[in-house]
C-alpha cells in the first residue's frame, strides 16, 4: 500500500487496507484462508463496520462513497416499500439482515475506493456471494 495514503488514515483503517491489500477481495481462497485464521477480534475488525450497521448509506456518504451511498440508498427504498406489505416481524428481520449486510460490505468498498481508485456503483464487488 501506497505510505502517503497508508498515513492519512487510522491504524484501523491500515490494518483493514494491508489485509485487503495482501490477501484480495474478501471472495478470494487466500482472504478465506487468512480470515480464517484471525482471532476473533480481528476478524471483526476486518470484516464489519459498527458505523455502518447503524447508519447505512448517511455513513458511505460521510466516508465519500457517494455513488455507492446512492446504490444502497436506491435499494432500501426498493426494499422498504417491498417490506411494507410484508408481517411486521419478517419485515424488521429482513430489515436487520439488510443492515447487517450493509455493515459486512463497508469496510472492503472503502479500500477499493481509496487505495484502489475503484469509484463503481456496485456496492456488492468482490464480496464472498
């Protein structure tokens, strides 16, 4: 990873990019292998955003990754008039798993998007599925 970009971020931040960077996209067997291998913690660390599970696309548009805000933004829309007619509890499950979705995507479209250069729409690339 590039040390000029490497140092305008936190150790957080670092530590997710050198992940990213030395073992790929988070669908590669040597991401599968090294993630496997992580303590708990790390592996958190890694693949999940506190930030982003509570606040979505409001916290993509913060970090700059306007048009993927605007992708997930889109998709909840979609998805909230389709949970309209839904019961109440599978709606809120689905709604929590769409949060949580979220949550698990945030960290590796970060790192395409300032190490990579990667401006896509696609809020899903490289993901495990």
């Amino acid at each position: 990873m590039d040390s000029n970009i490497a140092s305008s971020f936190s150790p957080k931040w670092q530590f997710r990019f050198d992940f990213f960077n030395t073992y790929g996209a988070p669908n590669s067997p040597a991401f599968k292998a090294a993630y496997k291998a992580l303590p708990f913690g790390q592996k958190v660390k890694v693949n999940f955003n506190f930030f982003a599970l509570f606040f979505g696309c409001i916290y993509l548009f913060i970090l700059g990754m306007w048009r993927k805000a605007l992708t997930i933004l889109g998709l909840t829309l979609v998805l909230g008039v389709v949970l309209a007619f839904l019961p109440d509890p599978i709606g809120r499950g689905i709604a929590i798993a769409w949060s949580l979705f979220i949550a698990l995507t945030t960290n590796y479209n970060y790192y395409l998007e300032k190490v990579k250069g990667d401006t896509s729409w696609n809020p899903f690339q490289g993901m495990r599925w």
